[in-house]
C-alpha cells in the first residue's frame, strides 16, 4: 500500500508552488497582484486536497480489514473533500462575488464559505446560505451528490469487512468453545 514517490513529489511540489503564492501575496503589496497569487494558490490548495482525497481513497480500497487506519483514512477523506469544496467556493467567490445570497462583498468571509461547504455536503442545508448563479449551483449540487455517494460506498464498504471479520471472528470462536 505504498504511495509512489513520484507522486509524494508531486504532492510536495504542489504545497511548495501554494506556499510560495501565499508567501508572495504577503511581499506584494499591488492588491490586484495580490489577488490573482490568492486566487492560483486556492487552485494550487484544491488540486492538492483534490489529489489527497484521491491518494487516500485508493489506500483506502485496497483495505481488507477495518482497523483503527482505516477508520482514521476514512474520516480524514471525508474532511478533506469538505475542504476541497470550500476551496472551490472560495474560487468561485474570488471570481465573482455575487455567487451567494449572505455573503458581505467588502472581503471573503472564509468561516461562512466552509459553513456552506460542509452544511453541503452533509446535505443538511439550513437555507441561509444559498447559491445564486449556476456556477455556484452547480458547484453545490455536485459536494451533495459526492457527500452521498461517499457515505454510500466508502462507507457501506468499511461496516461490510468489519462485520465481515466480526463473523469470523465469531465463527472461530465457537468452532473452538465446540471442540
């Protein structure tokens, strides 16, 4: 279950490039300069929670018996695509600002767009939030539909193998306690 070094570097690379963005933004005081490095280092933050999300799926599926890392991994991915989606929003935000009904325009309010996300993607959807062109509508159809669909399978697979091994743990149990 090793992840390839390639992709480690790969992955490291990726937090490099969104650290110096964020690093630059901070030197740079042109706000329009400013802006666009925040907005690449969102997209540089999305493919790299995006690729997480991925690499921890795989580890994932290549599971044969639920332990505490497993429970841990499958967590962690659930968090993450939380996040990955925020990072989304934010784009969205970044690039128009009228996407969502709530929202103040004098700044990004980072708190309310990961409320929104992770409100989404459990599908809860209080309603105070909502999204208001397509992009944005879209955006928030597709976090319900993965949140789901990673609750169904993900999810539904883990409880299979561990009530899985918990028969056969049971199973032996009781060959032994018969003979």
């Amino acid at each position: 279950m090793a992840i390839s070094s390639l992709w480690k570097t790969f992955l490291r690379g990726l937090v490099a490039i969104a650290l110096g963005c964020d690093l630059l933004t901070l030197l740079i005081s042109n706000p329009t300069i400013s802006q666009r490095l925040f907005t690449w280092a969102d997209i540089v933050y999305a493919v790299f929670f995006g690729a997480a999300v991925i690499t921890i799926s795989q580890q994932l599926n290549k599971v044969q018996k639920v332990d505490q890392n497993a429970l841990l991994g499958a967590i962690s991915v659930y968090l993450l695509i939380g996040v990955f989606w925020f990072l989304l929003y934010r784009i969205s935000y970044i690039i128009s600002p009228t996407n969502f009904n709530e929202l103040q325009s004098d700044g990004i309010n980072n708190f309310i767009l990961l409320y929104f996300s992770f409100t989404t993607l459990t599908t809860l959807g209080y309603g105070d939030i909502t999204p208001t062109d397509s992009i944005a509508m879209g955006l928030s159809n597709m976090e319900a539909i993965v949140g789901q669909m990673y609750s169904v399978i993900f999810v539904a697979r883990l409880v299979s193998l561990y009530t899985t091994d918990l028969n056969c743990h049971s199973q032996i149990r009781e060959e032994q306690e018969s003979d």
